[in-house]
C-alpha cells in the first residue's frame, strides 16, 4: 500500500516538473561568433613608374639608372634592386655589397637577397661566402623557390673543394626532396660524378646507370651508359652487369614517351643482346606499334601481322596489334583490308575497349564515305554494347549528327537534347545546345531554338560553340524574333572574391612571403612574386595574384596554366564584373601587335595559345618545337624560305626565331587559302595537303558544318579552339567582332 501511495506521488510530481518545464521559456541561444574579418595585406608603397618599367623589361641598364632617382632607401628595395641590377649587368663585385645592404635593410626579402649574393659570390670564384649565404637561405628558408638550386650549387662547391662526401650529401637530400623536378637527370649525373671523385665507383656506376634507366629521353643517357660501363670493372663488390629486364623497361619508357624512334631502337638492341630473354614476344610487339607511330606503313604491316600470330584469340595484346593493323589498312587506303580485321577485332575481343574503339573507327569511316546506314548501325551497336565507354556520348551526338545532316530535324533535335540530360557535364553538351538550335529552326520552333541558343551563349560564351549560339542569337533578333533580341545577362563572376584576401588564418611564416610577395611585385619581379604568391596556398586571392605576377613578367604559361586551373568557369562563361586586365593574361599577347610581316598577330596568338598555352620550351610526342611547335624538317624548310639562318634545330626554342618563322608560314596558309582562315588554320595542324582535299570537295558547305565535318578529330578541335581564341583576341584588343570574308567564301 506504502509503495502504490508512494508511486502515485512520484508520478505527481514528474507531471508537475514536466509542466513546469514545458512553460518555461527556452534556454537563449548563443550569440553566432561573428565571422573573421578578411586578413589585411601588407601595406607596400609604389616605386616610381620608370623603376618598376626597367625591372619588368629586365632592364638592368635602364634600371640603375632609374633607381638614381629614388632617394632614400629605408626598407631596402633600392638596395635589392641595385644588386639584382648588377648582378643581371654581370658587374657582381657592384652586386655584392648591395645585395649585403638588402639583407640588413629587407629582412623579408633575405631569401632572394642571399640566393642573388650567392650567385655574386660564384661569378667571383668566392666560393665561401657563396656556400655560406647558401647554408643560411636553406637553414632559415627551406621550402623557398631557390632551394633545388641551392642544393646543386653547394654540391659543385663541395666538388670544386675537393669533398666528393659533401657534394653526394647535397646531391641525394635534392632528390630526396625533389624527385619529380625537371632536371633530375642533371642531379643524377652530379651524384655520379661526386661519386665517382671519392672513388666510391660501385654507387657512380648504380648512380649512372640510374641515369640511363629513369631519364632515357635526357642528352645525358648515352654519356651514362658508357661511364656506367668504365666504372663497373672497378667497383668492389662487382656491379651485376644489365639485365633484359632494364633495357626492355627503358624501352618501354621510351614509347611512353612516344620516342618511337628511340624506343624502336632500344628494342632491337634488346633482341640483339638477349635472343632468348622472355621479353622476345613483346619487345616484337612493341615494336610493330612504334612503327606504325613512326608511319612507316609497309614494315608496320608485316610486323603487326607477325605479332598478332604470337597471341591467343581473346588476349589484350592480340586485340590491341590488330587495333593497330586495321589502323594501319586504313592509312594505306586499304579500305576492304580494314574493314575485315575490324570486323574480326569484334568477334575475338567482343566486349573490350578495343572493340568499343574499333566500332566508332567503323562508324566514321563509313560516315565520311556518306554511308550514313551503316555507320548508324555501328553507332548503335556501340552503345548497346559498351554503354559505360568514353566513347558512348561522341556515338550520341555523331547519330543525331547524321540525322541532322539527312534533314531529320525532330530525331535529330531528340537525339541532341539526349545527349545533354544523361551527360550534362560532358565537353559535348555546347555543342548539343547549338545543333539542337540548328533543329529547332528548320522545324520551324524558333521561339525553342532561341531558347537553346541562349543558353548556349549564356554558358559558354567565350567559347566557339557559344560564340556560334551568340552569332545566331543576333541573327534571330535581327529578324525580328522578340525573345532573341533581349540582351544576354551578364551575371558576375565573382571577381570580387578574388580580389578580397581570405579570412582563414595564415600558417606559421606564411606573413613573410605574403610581404615578400608584395615587395617584389612592387619592384616588377614577377617571376619571383608569382613563386612566394604560389606558395600561400589554394585561396583565389592568392592564386589571383600569382598570376598577375606571372603575366606581367611575360611568364605567360606560368600564368595562364593557373587561371584555367582555378577561374576556367569565369573564363568560359564570363562575367560583367571580369576586368580587361583579367581576360589580357588570359589571352595575352606573344606576337606583338604591329610588327611587320608574317600573319595577323592575333591569329598568330590564337595558335600559339592552341599549340604551346605559351610554354617557349614545348615539346610535343611528335617531336614539334617551342611556341609555335615546329617540325624540325619545317622549321629549316622556312627558314630557307625566310632567309633566316639556322645552325641548330636547338634554335627553334628562341621565342622570337619561333614566332617569326611559324608567323612566316601561316601568312603563306592564309595566301594559299585565299584569304580563307579555316583551311588556312587546319593546314598548320594537319597539313596542307589533306585540307586541300577536303576544301575542295565541301569548301562551299556552311563554316561551322565544313569544320564539324574535318575527318580528323585531333584537327577539327584545333580548328575549333583557334577561332574561339581568335575570336576573344579580336574581342580584347578592339578588333572588329567578326573578320572581313575572303571573296568568294562560304558564308
């Protein structure tokens, strides 16, 4: 009884606690922490106009003279820009005393400060101080721009002092620390070399050879094949002489590379060396794929044909020779042979990557031969069959293409809108919005193809297709459609952001370069600004200013490699808000306006822009050379042509030699073409030749249809993103919005 009476109470009493509670008013919220104020950049004060000129040109005459007019000198810019002055002017003993000011006066520049007296010291054989200033830039700044080059230059000081020891320390914390930098083969061979002065000839020999099997494409291999093979005897223990297995990997390397010269001759010398090695049947293999890479079309034929007997029915090797060979038939206008080891690539390797490219290989040849049905039907079969391939979304357009092309307008605008709901991401989509706008007006819904175009334009209008969809916008307005003639909105990029510095705290030490960073792209060395902006991190305000920095120190690859990294949407789509200076290293100009001779400058940049993205030292799979890339055999061709003298196919490397003669070949283009640009710019890709044929056969289609229709993907690409580049180039720098046609062009 106590207990139920007990019970009841308790039960009272939560009823009145859970009443009381439910009337009470609830708890105040926490007051949000406001959110952190952005970081305030370094206040720098502007040099004069004439100081920060000279430095930006690399000036250094031009320079000292301008810095006589500066006056005082308390944060001690006068005095770096001084030494890196005379340094560039190479009077480094007047270098060494102001670069020795700067790093009492600028504590944040003393990483730039020491690498420029270090490299003072060196010109003048002071090879102490040199290894001091080195030591303490290291101790004080590891991570800095100058620290692969501080390591080598200790390691050679080490040599010139007679401690190989030393320099092979320096030389392995450098790949250590940097195995992937662009001059790791010269790092291998200081470390063979420090090795092989301290007698250590068992690692000089491994260190050499190391050379020859990682860095086959570098000018050093040969050399360190043959000291390799000088120090081996020598060595204790003895070095265990090459296996089959390093050569064929070097080889292999080579041809991944695609220095199917070079890896074509690795392979045989591994056939020569080794008959019986286990690498008898690839080394074969491989050899008939760089041959067919190497166009040598006959002997590609009889190789590929011995290889494909070496594998089972089914095997990846086996499909990927016949690939090759049908290729290779194809080369040679063999079109029956082609046709039947395509077909029999299906059969045997139903299902694979192979299959899925040997039915879209099938698929165009039978649509540029006009066979629309049959290359329907490979289209088809390819998606059916290998739904997931990369492939499937190009097969969708090509059949709504085709459609198009038949004046089957409604399938064709069907097919079109299908590609963009199931790849709404893919590269494709632009130009499904365009040919969907193309549909929509032939069937007579231009109020719906309007609407495609604009959005379209919208999207993507700094590339081709949105510039075609712009085109066709304005025509449509022209004519009178309402919907067409509303101006296109130009919504912001969001510049602003990038602009505001961010609000997340900087890391230990980060303040030091962001000051230093400042100073120097106050001094008009942006090269060095650029590389302390870089180091700061991911943040668009910094990532922003790199490249400004990049861009005014001509570093234009430098540059725009970032801006299409992190504002590649900004740059597709625009933006009210993006300012000229922006879309200026974006597209920045190489071939200098009004410059004589040669073709128009700003065409001139477009193709550098699609050929090299500004890189002077560019070097395609192909062997084509700098801005320009020229092929050495055409660069002495116009350089014969030219006038110009050409002791080296190392000189087409030169910036100006590049432009000048590539500038020079172009203008022939565009004269032979009439005036015609599109042949003209898909000549310099794929030769003149071929376009000729293809000018000939279908100059009078309309341009966009004739560039759509260019048999070579690799050069209807091209085309398409050097008129885009064109077109914004002649947007940029006030050209007229459209060029003025040849007679007789198509319109």
């Amino acid at each position: 009884m106590r207990r139920a009476h007990a019970a009841l109470l308790l039960a009272g009493f939560l009823m009145a606690a859970s009443s009381a509670l439910a009337a009470a008013p609830p708890p105040a919220a926490a007051p949000a922490k406001p959110a952190p104020e952005p970081l305030r950049p370094p206040w720098v004060s502007p040099l004069p106009p004439a100081v920060r000129a000279a430095a930006e040109r690399d000036d250094p005459r031009t320079l000292l003279n301008a810095l006589k007019t500066l006056g005082s000198d308390p944060d001690g810019r006068g005095a770096f820009l001084a030494g890196y002055a005379h340094l560039r002017a190479n009077r480094p003993g007047e270098a060494v005393p102001r670069l020795r000011e700067a790093l009492r006066k600028a504590p944040d520049l003393k990483s730039h400060a020491l690498h420029f007296l270090a490299l003072a010291a060196e010109k003048l054989k002071d090879d102490e101080t040199a290894k001091q200033a080195l030591q303490e830039l290291l101790k004080t700044d590891p991570g800095n721009p100058h620290a692969p080059q501080a390591h080598e230059t200790l390691a050679r000081i080490a040599l010139r002092q007679a401690n190989p020891a030393e320099a092979a320390r320096w030389v392995r914390g450098l790949l250590r620390l940097y195995p992937n930098h662009d001059r790791t083969d010269a790092f291998l061979q200081l470390l063979a070399e420090a090795l092989e002065q301290g007698a250590q000839y068992g690692d000089a020999a491994l260190a050499w050879r190391r050379l020859w099997l990682d860095h086959p494409e570098s000018p050093l291999a040969e050399k360190a094949l043959a000291r390799a093979g000088a120090l081996a005897p020598m060595a204790r223990p003895p070095v265990p002489p090459l296996q089959a297995s390093d050569h064929y990997l070097r080889a292999r390397r080579l041809q991944q590379l695609h220095r199917h010269r070079e890896a074509l001759a690795a392979y045989r010398e591994l056939d020569r060396g080794f008959p019986g090695s286990p690498y008898r049947l690839l080394l074969r293999h491989h050899s008939a794929i760089a041959l067919f890479y190497l166009r040598r079309t006959p002997e590609a034929r009889a190789a590929l044909e011995e290889s494909l007997l070496q594998w089972p029915a089914g095997s990846p090797n086996r499909a990927e020779a016949r690939y090759h060979l049908l290729r290779n038939h194809l080369r040679a206008d063999d079109k029956p042979a082609f046709e039947e080891e395509a077909k029999t690539l299906l059969k045997e390797s139903a299902g694979t990557a192979w299959a899925a490219r040997a039915l879209n290989l099938l698929a165009r040849v039978h649509e540029d031969d006009g066979d629309h049905a049959e290359a329907t039907r490979y289209y088809a079969q390819l998606l059916r069959e290998h739904p997931s391939s990369p492939l499937a979304p190009k097969a969708l357009w090509q059949v709504a293409w085709i459609r198009l092309r038949d004046r089957e307008d409604a399938p064709a605008l069907e097919g079109f809108q299908d590609l963009a709901r199931r790849y709404p991401g893919h590269p494709l989509v632009p130009s499904a919005l365009y040919w969907s706008g193309v549909a929509a007006e032939r069937l007579g819904e231009r109020d719906r193809a309007a609407r495609f175009y604009r959005g379209g334009a919208q999207a993507y209008r700094h590339q081709y297709y949105g510039q075609l969809a712009a085109e066709a916008l304005a025509r449509l307005g022209r004519e009178g459609l309402m919907e067409a003639a509303w101006p296109l909105p130009a919504p912001e990029a969001g510049f602003q952001a990038w602009t505001s510095p961010p609000r997340q705290p900087l890391e230990a030490g980060a303040l030091g370069h962001w000051r230093a960073a400042e100073l120097l792209a106050s001094m008009g060395l942006g090269h060095l600004a650029g590389e302390e902006f870089e180091r700061l991190g991911s943040s668009p305000f910094f990532r922003y200013r790199a490249a400004l920095a990049f861009s005014r120190r001509g570093l234009h690859d430098r540059a725009t490699a970032i801006l299409h990294g992190q504002f590649g949407s900004a740059i597709r789509a625009g933006g009210a808000d993006l300012p000229a200076e922006f879309w200026k290293a974006v597209f920045p100009l190489r071939a200098k306006l009004g410059q004589p001779a040669g073709a128009d400058p700003l065409l001139v940049n477009a193709i550098i822009k699609a050929e090299s993205s500004f890189d002077p030292n560019a070097f395609s799979p192909a062997g084509a050379m700098g801005l320009m890339q020229l092929m050495p055999g055409t660069g002495r061709s116009l350089a014969r042509r030219a006038k110009v003298r050409l002791d080296s196919e190392a000189q087409l490397f030169d910036p100006e030699l590049n432009v000048r003669l590539g500038s020079f070949h172009l203008a022939g283009l565009v004269k032979e073409f009439g005036g015609a640009l599109i042949p003209a710019i898909a000549s310099y890709n794929a030769g003149r030749t071929a376009v000729k044929r293809w000018w000939e056969r279908r100059g009078d289609e309309p341009l966009a249809a004739f560039v759509e229709r260019i048999p070579y993907e690799e050069t209807r690409n091209y085309v398409k993103r050097v008129l885009a580049y064109y077109a914004e180039y002649r947007r940029i720098y006030g050209a007229p919005a459209r060029p003025p046609r040849p007679p007789g062009a198509p319109s």
